[in-house]
C-alpha cells in the first residue's frame, strides 16, 4: 500500500513538473524571453582554453550554481525541470528514493569558473530541487581555465567567451596581469585590442631605441593605457549612463573618440577630456543615438559574419 501511494505521488509530482517546463515555454513565447537552456558541457569546453582538471573531491554545492550538462543538456530546462517524457520513469523512481531512508549518493559534477556541469545525477538534481533543496552533495572535478563563467551565462555569451579566451591565449596577459579582467558586450572588440598592443608596442619601441619583448609590451599597454581610462571611467561613474555595456566597450569608445578629437583639435587630447567629452556628447540626447546606431552595427557585421561561417560549414 505504502508503495503505492508513493508511486502516486511521484507520477503526480513528475506530471506537475513537465506542466511547469510546458508553462515557462508557451509564457516565453508570449513574452519573447524563453527560459534557458541548459549548458553543453562539451560545447563550453571547445570553446574556452582548458589548461587542465583536478578532482577537488566531495562538497556542498548551491543547486542555482548548476548551469550545464555532460551529454544530457536536452533533458532538462536550466531550472532543471525536465523537459522530456521519456525520463518519467527514472524520475519518479529517484523522487521515491529522495523519500526514503538510505539518502542519496553525491552526484558528479564538472567545476567551469563559478558554476557546474552535471556528470551524473541530473535526476538527482532535478528531484531535489523540485523538493526545494537549495544545495546538494557532488564530487567536483575542476577544470582550468582563465575565463570566468557565473549562473547567469547563457549561450549568447559563449562566443565572447571564445574570443575572450583566443586573446589571452595569444596576449598571455592573464599570467601578466592576474588580476586583469577584460569583458566585452559587443562582438569582435578583441581583434581592436591586439592592434592596440602592436601600436603601443612600436612606439615604445621607436621612443627607447629597442626592440621590445611582446610579453612586455602587453604588460606596459595593460598598465599605461588601458588601465589609466578604466580609472577615469570609474572615477567618473561613466558606466553608469551606459547601461548593459562594460568598462573594457567604454575604453574601445573613448579610445576611438580621443583619435577623433585630436585629429579635429590638431593636437593630443588628454585621455581625462577625451573621457568627459565621451560621456557628455553620447550618455543622453542625440549622441547616444548615433552610439547605439553604431553599436547596432557592429552586431549586425558580426551576425553577417556568423551567418556567413555556418554558410560555408555547410
């Protein structure tokens, strides 16, 4: 009889969990923000640079914190709500399980950043959840990797997160500079960074007479350039008018916007001028509009681009 009931109860609890995975579907067509997908774990890994793993070995981790899947990223929405039928059967055996006595086994989880990637015991994660556990037992393998991924990153973000990685792997400026953190908004940005590097590195040049090392020449455009306008930027809350964008798009702004000053001053403008003068003309009014026109631009080049790349793949 006690089997029974509790058969009962984890068809019902199982049906009433695909109903809200159906819910957050048909409400994000509606609204046109869809719920999000759970992350491939082999995908994330081609992308970004993995230097290495180590297993860390069996902790607590926060549920929220899992993002993705090894080999079963269709399964399960991110709220870990599944999202097929023919996992009932498992489900509900598991969800039977999470009522009795002997407990669980940890699952196996994959460490990328600040999130995880299930290995095994997605229905583990998705009954406990459903029974509102906030966090769960795993053993943790760690994966290296110089780019940092939170909870809130999706699959939009993974293509920045490729470049991201492509730069640091050419600049090695995260060995330089540990503490470096550089994140675009906009795709393609990173390309502009090495070409400011190679110009910086051929004026050091020019002006002490030798030939200077790439590695310094990262380290000194990092420290006597990029540095100096993310200290105005900040100093000034400039950030603060733009929004969904980020200090390294503002550099890349008024970098472009001093070259465009000098040339129509006729002389070097202070990196100080060119920053309040880009705040001024392009925070509010008219010259806002033309930055999101130009922004709106660049997506579209890079969306051209993308669509161009899978043209030829296929």
């Amino acid at each position: 009889m006690f089997h029974t009931v509790a058969r009962y109860k984890a068809g019902e609890a199982f049906s009433q969990a695909r109903r809200r995975a159906f819910f957050q579907r048909i409400l994000g067509f509606f609204t046109g923000h869809q719920p999000g997908n759970l992350l491939s774990f082999e995908h994330v890994r081609d992308k970004l640079k993995i230097r290495g793993q180590h297993y860390v070995g069996v902790q607590t981790i926060p549920i929220d914190k899992i993002v993705g899947s090894a080999g079963r990223y269709t399964e399960f929405n991110r709220a870990f709500l599944p999202t097929q039928d023919f996992i009932r059967e498992r489900w509900m055996r598991v969800y039977e399980a999470a009522h009795g006595q002997a407990g669980f086994p940890p699952i196996d989880v994959y460490k990328i950043g600040d999130v995880y990637f299930v290995r095994d015991g997605h229905h583990r994660v998705s009954v406990l959840k459903e029974l509102g556990a906030t966090t769960i037992e795993a053993a943790v393998t760690e994966l290296e990797t110089p780019i940092p991924l939170s909870p809130d990153t999706d699959e939009a973000d993974l293509d920045l997160k490729e470049e991201y990685a492509h730069f640091l792997a050419e600049t090695g400026l995260d060995e330089l500079e540990p503490d470096q953190q550089i994140e675009f908004s906009l795709p393609g940005q990173y390309q502009k960074l090495l070409e400011h590097i190679a110009v910086h590195r051929y004026f050091l040049g020019l002006r002490e007479q030798r030939e200077i090392p790439y590695p310094e020449a990262v380290s000194r455009w990092y420290r006597e350039v990029y540095l100096p306008v993310i200290q105005i930027i900040r100093e000034e809350e400039i950030l603060d008018d733009f929004p969904g964008h980020t200090e390294a798009d503002l550099y890349l702004w008024i970098i472009e916007h001093r070259h465009y000053l000098t040339e129509r001053y006729g002389q070097e403008v202070p990196l100080e001028q060119a920053a309040a003068e880009f705040s001024r003309e392009f925070s509010r009014g008219p010259g806002k509009k033309q930055l999101r026109s130009e922004i709106n631009r660049v997506k579209d080049d890079a969306r051209q681009m993308s669509d161009g790349q899978e043209e030829n793949h296929g």
